[in-house]
C-alpha cells in the first residue's frame, strides 16, 4: 500500500519537476532577446548620429534641412504657434532637470532609490553630453521665426531633442518593470513618445534648429539610454534591477 501512494506521490511531482526548467529557459531567452535589442539599439543610434555628424561637418544637409524647414514654416498656423512654444520651454533642460529632481524624490520616498539613482545619471550624463557636442560641432544656428531671440549656444545636436529622449526613456524603462498590465505599458510609451517627438517638432517649429539637429540629438539620447540601461543590467546587485 506504501509503495502504491509514493509511486502516485512521485509521478503527481514530475509535472512540479518539469516546470521549472522551462520557465528558466524561457526567461534566459527572454533576457538574451532585451540585451541584443539594447546592443542593436545603441549601435544603430551611434552609426545614424555618425552619418549625419559627418554631413553636417561637410554641409551636405543643408539642402535637405532648409526644405523642411521652410515646409513646416508654410504650414505653421497661429493657433499651433503658441503650444509648440509651450512644448519648446518644457524641454529646456533646466525644467527637465527639475523635473527630473521631483521624480528623484517621488522615487526616493516610495523607496525607489535604484530607480532615482537610474534618472538622476541619465540626466546628468546627458546634460554633459549634449553641452560636450555642441561645443565639439559649433554648428552655427538658423533664424528663428516668430521673432523669436536666437540662442546662444550652438545647433548641434540638440539638446532639447537629447534630454527629452533620455527623460522620457529612461522613465519608460522605470515604470514598465513596475507594471505588469500591457494595456497600461501601452499608454506609457505612447505618452512618452509623443512628448518625446512634440518636444523635437517644435524646435523645428519654432525654427530654433535645423530637422538634422533634432534628429542627431534623438540618436545621441537614444545611444546614452540604451549604455545606461545596459550598465544597470551588468552593475553590482546593489544598482542592479530585475531585468525587463
């Protein structure tokens, strides 16, 4: 009779038994696949701001950024005028460095501290990176529209295009692996995503960089997020978070 009940007992346990190694593998291939999209990630993001670098240096651009320049303005309308303006402030990087503080805090007292650790380097490290670029470049910067005063720092890449897609992208990459609902991490990306573009678009817009600026400072920002994210995933278990 004891032999009967272990035996039922041990086959009741194989399914127990087979289950696990199947979730390990499947969650190993699901790291390998996050890992290689970063490494692609960063390496499309640095080859695109290389071309583009290395034509602007030539002024083999400025047929095309003139074209489109000259076709948002054409079709610029007044009411659109004044919230791109808006969109333009709040990705100056001062505001998003104070944003970037409140996120820290919020984070901070939610106990969060990794992830504040996580935002706080992104920033900082694209607020020098942007500033080392420009300065690198020294790409004088188109008239304004609007009559708007032209800035006094260099075109690019642009800095505003750089610090959106670092806020926003990092902060995508924070919160998803905190939900589990794909409903939810649908509307977060689709936030971020167009904030991230709105802010590039009014540069343009507004005529404050050229569209190669813009799309420069998306690659340098979106090459700095996939290091940072790629560095938190290898970091010691104190910075480490579970990979998403």
């Amino acid at each position: 009779m004891d032999e009967h009940v272990n035996a039922k007992t041990s086959i009741g346990r194989i399914p127990l038994a087979r289950k696990r190694p199947g979730k390990q593998v499947t969650t190993t291939v699901s790291r390998r696949s996050t890992l290689f999209t970063r490494f692609a990630l960063a390496a499309i993001s640095v080859l695109v701001f290389v071309w583009l670098s290395v034509n602007v240096v030539k002024n083999d651009t400025s047929r095309v950024d003139d074209y489109i320049r000259n076709l948002v303005h054409r079709t610029s309308q007044p009411a659109l005028t004044e919230p791109m303006k808006v969109a333009s402030y709040i990705g100056e990087a001062g505001n998003v460095q104070f944003l970037t503080l409140a996120v820290v805090v919020a984070f901070w007292i939610q106990g969060r501290r990794r992830d504040g650790l996580v935002l706080a380097v992104t920033i900082l490290g694209a607020g020098v990176l942007g500033n080392v670029l420009t300065l690198c470049f020294h790409r004088a910067r188109p008239v304004p529209y609007f009559g708007l005063a032209t800035p006094a720092t260099f075109s690019f890449p642009s800095e505003h295009a750089l610090m959106a897609i670092c806020f926003y992208g990092v902060l995508v990459h924070l919160a998803n692996s905190h939900v589990q609902s794909v409903r939810i991490r649908a509307g977060i990306w689709a936030v971020a995503v167009s904030m991230t573009l709105v802010i590039g678009f009014s540069r343009i817009y507004l005529g404050l960089h050229y569209p190669t600026d813009v799309v420069a400072g998306y690659a340098a920002g979106a090459a700095w997020v996939s290091a940072i994210t790629l560095a938190e995933r290898f970091a010691p278990r104190f910075l480490a978070r579970p990979s998403t």
